[in-house]
C-alpha cells in the first residue's frame, strides 16, 4: 500500500474581528460534513485554540465488523474483520497511510482524523457483547473523516492560521478559503422544539434500575456501576442553534458540532476520554457531583461539603483507581498528579483528578484508547462487570453516549472528549443521555436527581436556541 504524502501550505492572518462561529457558520452553508472544536478552557495550549475542518477527502468507518475506507483519489477499500480486535490495528494503518510533513509553529490539529468513536465499539476492544444499535439513534461505531482545509483561531494573540491541504501532489491553495471568509454573514434557520420530551424509562423503572445495581454492589458484583438515562426531543429547524445556545449556557473544555449530514452530534463535555501526546498519556477522572445553587458564596460551602462527602469521595476514589489500572495495561509510571480538585461548572460542581502514565516502547498508541474506553465514569467498577449489567438493565443501545469524539493526528496522538452533555440529532429528534454513579450507599432519590442535575444546561440550551435570531 503506498503512502499519500500531503502537501501544505499555510496563511496565518489576523483573527481579531472574526469569531470561529461565524467562520464556521459561513463554511456549514457550503460544505457538508464540516465540524467545528472549540474550548472555553484556555490554560493551555491544547485548549488555546478553535479548530474548522472541512471539505473531506478520506475516510474510516467501522460497524458490524465491516470497514469501509474511502482515499484522496476516489478508491474505496471494504473488508471484514476477521477478529474483532483488529480495529484498533485498522484504524492504526488507515492513518499510517498518511504522510504529513508537520512543521514547529503549527496548530495541534493542522491535519489528522476528526471523529467519533461510540459506546458500543468497546465490543471492539474487550470481550463482551453489547446490545444491538435502535434504528433511530444507529451511528457508525467508529467513523473518521480526513479534510481538505482546516482553520484554526489562535485565542492567545487573535490570530488565524488557514491550512490547505494537497493529497495528489498538486500545489494547494486557499482560493476555497478566502472565498468562504470574504462571503456576507449567514443567518441561520430558527430552531423550534416540537412535541413534548419523552425518555426511555419512567421514573419507576429507573428507581427499579438503582435498587437493583445497588443490591449488585452489596453482592460485591461491582464497587460502582453507572446506569444511565435517555431523553428525546422532537424539533423543527436548525440544530446549529442548540449548539450556540449550549457553547454560553455551559462553557467548558470540549465544545464541538460534527456534521454527519444524516446525523450530527454537538455537545459541551467537561471531560477527557483520554489524551496521548508522544509517550505521555493522561486522563481526568470525574466523579462526585453536587449541584450548582446559583449563590458563589453556597457555592463555595456546597464545594467544601462535597470534598467531605463520603459517598461521592468513595465513588470518585474508585474511579481514580480503575483510570491508574487501565493506563498500566499499556503505560508505565503511571501516577496520580492531582486528586479531587473541586472543579465548577455552568450547573453543576465536580470532583476531578488527573492520572498520567508513559506508553511502554512499542505500543500502538491506538491500543491504549481501546485499554482505557469507555471511561469508568461512565460504565463503573470492575469495568467489565458494570458493562455486562448495564448492558441488561437499559433498554437502548447508547449510541454516542459515553463514546469519545474528538482529533487525533496521523502518528496517534489522541485528544478527545468523553460523550457527555451531547446531543445526537437524527430525524429530527435530539437525543440527550445521563448516568448516575451508584454504589453501596447510595440514595435511590438523590441518583435520579442527579441525571436531572447533569442535564439541566442542556435543557436550557433548548429554551435559549428557541429565541435565537
């Protein structure tokens, strides 16, 4: 198989009287399935910027063990997994593929693989079935797509670096780009719920559903599981409207909006599913969760109540642990850098660690994703066995929920969000999913509280996108 080698050129201009939504909105009206990644977290430099991708030239998508890969120059590859667990080595040579000669300076996301990776593609990476996928919220389990041109908005000094990207060895250009940027303002459509939300589950069925796994936990069949719930809502208009609404109600570290064309999914997650830079990986536990009381100064009690809280301190510790023994499958010196930091969000307050650990010499990077997926925090402990019990108590596949979405580039590093505080839009209906962390102790009342609690930026996303001009 040859290698396409890539040929860039890049443009940095000045970004200080354009916003990466109004690029974006510019570029969504011309090209279908762009994405757009943002953060309202700029501490650092893997934050610091907004990424746009459009125009895709190549593709990866895996379900039911069947992968189709789509290339620069119109071939189309399609084959059958003959073990489950070569999709990670798939996914792996489909990048290895690329050549792209990354230069100092450029953004973290130049080039790479923009995509998705579901829930139920951990069947993929362990031994264990997972329910089949419902026809209204069916998404391939693994999907990435490789683009033409790509914008990324340098927060730090308000500056724009346009990329082109050459996969026939012409030479690039940003005619495409320049024209996109020069066009008037896009006004989008307006966004209306239709219908009332409806769920998978009644409250009587989800208080069954924590009974039950708290009776698992005293069994000593799990430490923690974490059930989860699922809401639909019908609508009319563009779903675009959501996202903006959710990027102000609920500013966090993952802001993203994929365009799928048969389905879309956006979100504001406050947690990594995993990043890998070089050797170093790391990921962000987050368990223990009080809500929000609108007060700083409750505010600041509650944060100290839920540091002191035995419950959620238990459950978070339990999590830190399953995140140290995950990275050690494939990771050494794996550590604990900072544990049960009070984080605040829009709604809600978290607990967060941060457990890092170096990826032993000659491992696929890609191996330790599927070692570590999904996140503890949203399966439980031991993984394998809150997976399994899950598995039987929902009664929908979960789809996007609890997957990971996000970049990463041609060599393997990896930088996505967990699924969460997302939205999958299909056929008109947006689907919005929340789980609730049970152990031993845990009050049946207080759990399904919590879904509301974790849901409750997303809701109001939808009452602000409605007034959206």
């Amino acid at each position: 198989m040859s290698t396409i080698q890539i040929r860039t050129a890049r443009k940095t201009l000045l970004a200080d009287t354009l916003t990466p939504i109004g690029i974006f909105m510019k570029i969504r009206k011309n090209f279908k399935n762009s994405v757009i990644l943002e953060s309202a977290d700029y501490h650092g430099r893997e934050h610091g910027f907004s990424h746009i991708a459009f125009d895709p030239v190549a593709s990866f998508e895996l379900t039911d063990s069947q992968v189709t890969q789509k290339f620069p120059d119109g071939s189309v590859e399609n084959f059958t997994l003959t073990n489950r667990r070569d999709a990670v080595q798939a996914l792996k040579a489909f990048a290895d593929r690329f050549d792209f000669p990354k230069e100092k300076g450029d953004s973290p996301m130049a080039n790479g693989l923009f995509g998705h990776i579901s829930y139920d593609a951990v069947t993929y990476f362990e031994d264990i079935e997972i329910q089949a996928k419902n026809p209204e919220t069916e998404i391939p389990s693994i999907r990435y797509y490789v683009y033409r041109y790509v914008v990324a908005v340098n927060h730090f000094n308000n500056q724009m670096s346009l990329y082109a990207h050459s996969y026939d060895g012409t030479e690039p250009t940003f005619d495409t780009i320049t024209y996109l940027l020069n066009m008037p303002h896009y006004d989008s459509e307006r966004f209306e719920r239709v219908g009332d939300e409806v769920s998978n589950l009644n409250d009587d069925q989800v208080k069954e559903i924590v009974e039950t796994c708290i009776k698992h936990c005293l069994r000593g069949d799990v430490f923690q599981i974490v059930p989860s719930r699922r809401f639909a809502q019908g609508f009319k208009g563009d779903d675009f409207q959501v996202y903006r609404a959710l990027r102000s109600v609920n500013p966090s570290p993952y802001l993203f909006y994929f365009d799928y064309e048969q389905y879309r999914i956006f979100g504001a997650s406050p947690e990594k599913q995993i990043k890998i830079d070089g050797d170093v990986a790391e990921i962000h536990p987050i368990a223990g969760t009080f809500r929000r009381s609108g007060d700083d100064a409750r505010d600041a009690e509650l944060a100290q109540e839920l540091l002191a809280d035995p419950k959620e301190t238990a459950e978070h510790v339990m999590l830190v642990d399953l995140a140290r023994n995950d990275l050690s499958r494939s990771a050494d010196q794996v550590k604990v850098e900072t544990f049960k930091e009070v984080q605040f969000f829009s709604h809600v307050i978290h607990l967060v660690s941060k457990v890092t650990g170096r990826l032993q010499k000659g491992v696929n990077p890609l191996q330790l994703v599927a070692d570590t997926f999904p996140a503890g925090t949203l399966s439980g402990a031991p993984k394998h066995n809150a997976m399994t019990i899950i598995n039987r108590l929902e009664p929908t596949n979960r789809a996007i929920y609890g997957g990971a979405i996000g970049f990463m580039d041609f060599q393997g590093n990896f930088n996505h969000a967990i699924a969460i505080r997302t939205f999958l839009s299909k056929g008109n209906t947006l689907f919005f999913q929340a789980g609730m962390g049970v152990v031993a102790k845990s009050v049946v009342a207080s759990e399904m509280q919590e879904i509301h609690n974790k849901l409750a930026a997303l809701r109001r996303a939808l009452e602000v996108a409605e007034n959206l001009a």
